[in-house]
C-alpha cells in the first residue's frame, strides 16, 4: 500500500498486490476530491512502476472505462482480449 499525506490528511492511497516475481496488481488509485489534479495519482503510478520495473506484468483494472486513459498515459495497454469480470456479494450479504 502505498499512501500520500498533506500533514495529518490522508489524500492519495494506492494499493498493490504482487507473487514476489513476476505479477503486480494495482487493485486501486484514489486520491482526495479537493486535491485531484495535482499529479497525485501519477506520481503513485510512476512510483509503482519503478518499484516493479523488474517484473513482467504490472496489471491495473480500472473500475470505471474514463480511468482508461490515465493509465494509457502513463504507458499501460488495454490488454488484447482481455474483460473484466467480477462477482458482487452485496445483496446477498445484507440481512
């Protein structure tokens, strides 16, 4: 996890899972609404790709398709044939 701090504010969190070796997930990029826009979240990115320069895959799947192009701008790809699928347990975990 990797996190951005204005004093006692937290404003930017990113959070990574990785096998030690080859695959690195950004699971999340979120950055504090009053401060979006101030190059946050890619100094995140372009901290995470140099901690993980040496692996093979560095994945990232944005929950929302207007998120694509940040990560494009700072040299992912939409992988080829690739989909996001998910499971949602919301509905059924509510009493």
């Amino acid at each position: 996890m990797l996190t951005v701090w204005d004093n006692e504010k937290l404003v930017g969190l990113t959070r990574v899972l990785d096998d030690t070796e080859m695959l690195a997930q950004i699971h999340y990029v979120l950055v504090h609404p009053d401060y979006q826009g101030k190059g946050i979240a890619g100094k995140m990115i372009e901290y995470i790709k140099e901690k993980y320069k040496n692996f093979l895959y560095i994945e990232a799947m944005p929950e929302d398709k207007n998120n694509v192009s940040f990560y494009t701008k700072h040299g992912f790809s939409v992988m080829e044939n690739g989909a996001a699928i998910q499971i949602c347990n919301y509905g059924n975990m509510q009493s």
